[in-house]
C-alpha cells in the first residue's frame, strides 16, 4: 500500500511539474478529479495545487466533506458541470466558483457570494449546436452577461468555453471555437471589469486555449492519467 500511494505521488508530481513547466506563470490551473478519489486530491494539495473541479455536485460534496480536516481551507472548489435547479442549494455551499452559468432562473438562484462564469456555447455558429452541449449562444452572450454583471457584481469572473468535439472536428475548429469565446470576452469586459476570466481548455486543447487566450484551463487526464469509466 505505501509503495502504491509512493508510486502515485510520484506519477502526480511529475505530471503536475511538466504542466507547469508548459504554461505561463499567469495563467490558473485547475485539475478536474472527477471520478478519482479523494486521495488524489490531497496529494495534489501537498504539492502545492490548490484549484480543482467537479462536474458532479454529489462528488463535489463528497470530496470536500471527505478533505475537510486534510487539506487548508486555502483550497478552491470549481463547479463545471450542468447546472441543476435542485442541486443548486448544494452549490451554494460547495462550490467556490461555479463556471457552468447558462439560464436565466439559475441566476435568481445562485447565491451572490459564489464566483460565477457564464457558459458560452461554442459550437453555436449563426445559430447551430451540437446536440446536448450546454451554453449560451455567442449571439446572447452580452445580454445574458449583463444579467449576471446586474446579479453578482465583482463576483461575476468570466466567461467559460468547451471547444467543439464534434467528429471531425480540426484543430483550427477548435481554435476558432475559442476565439469566439475570447470575442465575447472582450465585449463584456467593456461594461463588466471583473469579467476578466477565461475559463477554456481542456487536456487536449489547453496549448491552442492559451493561445487565444485563456487565463484558467481544466485539465484532467494531463495530471491524473486515463479516467476509469463511472456510471
């Protein structure tokens, strides 16, 4: 059992090091533990990371219930998954910044001390989506944005971006998918400058992210390794 938790914290610590030895110093790193334990995190914490993020609430509340007396309350939690409206009292609580902002009752819900980032959809191109993904439309994102500036104020961050992943979909898709994002980034800021987070990239899109202009990515399997399926 010791030799495995070395071996893992071995693994992590490298992994964790070529990342940021990859990235400007700037820029924010949040790894994203969904579907690992609990002791993932707490050595991740140890060697210095304090970002990490969920796409499920109940796992998010399960982990930072599980952490609570382990690691400093220094650490952020970041929400990025779908929004439900019976989860969101849960939210409240458990998240430090919710990214995944897309609906207009979700903003009455949502308590004003969370950081808060609108979800811009970007394969919404003149209009068109791949099935299922979540966001605003790029098209909305200003007055949508203005809603969320009026709600939260200074705790209003950003904007959040997942670049399309449709088949075949290319790297200059993906690019152009983020500088939509950074687009609609640039016109909030003019009336919301706190806005000025851009939550975009993922571990196989950061570097292209970074380049148009993300100051936060999510990475998961970049840090922890291939994730094991979870139903």
């Amino acid at each position: 059992m010791l030799n495995t938790m070395k071996a893992r914290r071995e693994e992590l610590s490298e992994n964790l090091k070529r990342v940021r030895d990859e990235i400007p110093e700037h820029l924010t790193l949040i790894v994203v533990t969904k579907t690992f334990p609990a002791s993932d995190v707490e050595i991740l914490y140890q060697l210095g990371q304090r970002d990490f993020a969920e796409n499920r609430v109940q796992e998010l509340i399960a982990k930072r219930d599980e952490l609570q007396e382990r690691i400093g309350a220094d650490v952020r939690w970041h929400y990025q998954g779908q929004i439900q409206s019976n989860k969101i009292s849960a939210l409240n609580r458990y998240a430090d910044v919710i990214h995944s902002l897309d609906s207009d009752q979700h903003i009455e819900k949502i308590d004003r001390s969370r950081e808060i980032l609108i979800q811009i959809n970007l394969d919404r191109d003149g209009g068109k989506s791949e099935e299922g993904r979540a966001g605003i439309a790029p098209e909305r994102s200003v007055d949508f944005a203005a809603k969320a500036f009026s709600k939260f104020g200074e705790s209003f961050k950003g904007v959040m971006g997942v670049s399309p992943h449709h088949a075949g979909v290319t790297t200059e898709g993906k690019r152009q998918g983020f500088t939509r994002l950074r687009k609609a980034s640039e016109k909030i800021l003019l009336f919301a400058p706190s806005a000025s987070w851009i939550s975009a990239g993922m571990s196989d899109d950061y570097k292209i992210a970074i380049a148009e202009g993300a100051t936060h990515i999510r990475l998961g399997s970049s840090i922890l390794g291939l994730r094991t399926p979870k139903n």
